[in-house]
C-alpha cells in the first residue's frame, strides 16, 4: 500500500457516546471601560432626568402634620396598595386561619413564588449548562409573572375606587 493512499473507515458512535456541542464564547464587548461607561452613562442620565423632574413638578406640600386630625381616606405606600386592595376584598376564612391573615400571608406567599420564578425556567429541560433561554422559551413563567402583575394592578386600582366610594362591593 502506498503512502497516498489512506484507508476511511466511517464508524458511527452510538448515541450515548456522542459530545454536546460547546457553548459559544461571548463576543461582546469588554467589561472595562466598555460595559462601565455605559452603564455608568445611563446612571448619569437617568439621575439628570430625576433631578430635572424634580426641578420641574416639585412634590406638593400639604398642611402642617397635625396629630388630632386624621386625613381620610388613608392610603399606604403606592408598592403596598395591592396588599391594601387584597386584605380588603378577602372576606372568607380559610379553616382555621382568620379572613384578614389570610389577606396579609396571601401577597407573601405570591411574593416568595416571584422570587423562585427565575429558577423554575431553569429547572425545565431545554437549557445547557451556561446557555440562557431567551423569554419566548419561558412562556409559562412570563405568563405567571404577567399575571401577577396584574393582578397587583387591579388590586390597587379597586382599593383605590373603594375608598374614593365611586363603587360598593
């Protein structure tokens, strides 16, 4: 046999011996001073956008706190008032938790499930190791998530109409 000529065997692995295919190495661009300068850009404008609100449409100032008058109605915090909105419209008792704990334990719950959300995407099959999943992989948990958010927007807005009196459940 000569030296030109080669022998080509095509052996087939099976399955099981088969590699998974690398995951591609980033190509953006580097951290610094790529990443922090305009990251750090962003900041810059987004604090000249506040400050320039602020310049613009000042917070109005009420009266004077006087402790012997109660303003009403008295709403909390804008990121508490779907909590607000829950804890009023939760009338029944779940064995034998009270209606109103119910109302307080319910949005931490929900809350706890948004902070394992994330993790729920990562936990279903589909994903290498390292890759990331773009967000029309993850329609359940995007589903779950838009579902709570509004939810926590109706919540508010009722309570918001229920204390105002324009509507009487």
């Amino acid at each position: 046999m000569d030296e030109n000529e080669k022998i080509v065997v095509d052996i087939k692995k099976p399955e099981s011996e088969k590699l998974i295919a690398p995951v591609k190495e980033y190509s953006g661009s580097r951290f610094w001073p790529g990443e922090i300068l305009s990251e750090g850009g962003m900041m810059l404008l987004t604090i000249a956008a506040l400050f320039l609100l602020a310049a613009i449409l000042p917070a109005p100032l009420g009266e004077e706190a006087n402790p012997n008058k109660t303003l009403h109605p008295i709403y909390p915090e804008w990121y508490l008032l779907s909590v607000f909105g829950f804890v009023r419209f939760w009338v029944w008792d779940l064995l034998v938790i009270p209606a109103k704990m119910v109302g307080l334990l319910a949005p931490l719950v929900i809350g706890a499930a948004l902070l394992f959300l994330p993790f729920y995407d990562s936990w279903n099959k589909g994903a290498g190791e390292g890759q990331l999943k773009h967000i029309r992989r993850r329609k359940k948990g995007a589903a779950i998530a838009m579902f709570i958010l509004l939810m926590a927007v109706i919540m508010g807005a009722m309570a918001v109409i229920m204390e105002k009196g324009l509507l009487k459940l």
